[in-house]
C-alpha cells in the first residue's frame, strides 16, 4: 500500500502538455474572448489584469470603502488591493472572477441606487413635513 494511496506526487506536479485549443477550453468567458482577440498574450494578461484591478476598486468603493479616511490610507489599501489583483489575475485565468466581479458591482450600484433614492425621498418628505 502506498502511503497517498493511489495518488501519484510526481504525476501530480507534472506540467501540462495543453494544446492552445484544450486552454481555451478550460478558460471563463470573458477571460477567453480577451485572449482570443488581444494581439498577444501578454497583451491578454494586462488587460486581464487592470480589468480585474478595476472591477476590485469599484467593488471595495461601493461596498466596504469608508468616506472618510486620510489620502494615505486609501493610498495604502489600493496599492495592497493592486497586489491583491495579481492573484486574482491567475484565479481569472480558470475560474468566472471577471463574471463575479461584475455581478458583485452591479448588485452593490442597484443597492447604492437604491439607497440613495430613499434618503432622497426620506429628506423631501422632512422638508415637507416641516413646512
């Protein structure tokens, strides 16, 4: 008996031998029509990069970001969010990222919408109230 049992380490860390064809395959959506069409590959992961970068900002903007913090602060957790973005870069490869992180800003643009319209009515029936 094996001490991993029938799994093999060696085969485990072996690279791929992938046709272009078989990556494609295995990419998300958006990830897989950027690489398709981008002049080259490299070309392909900066704008996968800074699409997932900018995604992440207006995801943290709409629903985590305080109002209130000094220019350093905010300067700090972007460039940590920017670092932050490299790993996601790799996961965005294989895995929906982009796709989450539009559905995630969408619903956080409705939810602000949506707050803002009712403090908006909110004051407009104060002003009314008090006149």
């Amino acid at each position: 008996m094996n001490l991993f049992g029938s799994f093999n380490v060696i085969l485990a860390s072996a690279p791929l031998n992938w046709t272009e064809s078989q990556a494609f395959g295995m990419m998300s959506g958006i990830t897989r029509y950027i690489y398709e069409n981008m002049p080259s590959y490299q070309a392909a992961g900066y704008v996968v990069f800074f699409l997932v970068f900018i995604l992440s900002a207006i995801v943290f903007k709409l629903g985590f970001a305080k109002n209130d913090l000094a220019l350093w602060k905010n300067v700090v957790i972007y460039v940590f969010l920017f670092i932050g973005c490299i790993v996601l870069t790799f996961l965005a490869l294989f895995l929906p990222m982009i796709e989450g992180l539009m559905v995630a800003a969408l619903i956080l643009i409705l939810y602000k919408t949506r707050l803002w319209r009712e403090k908006r009515e909110e004051r407009m029936a104060n002003q009314q109230g008090k006149a």
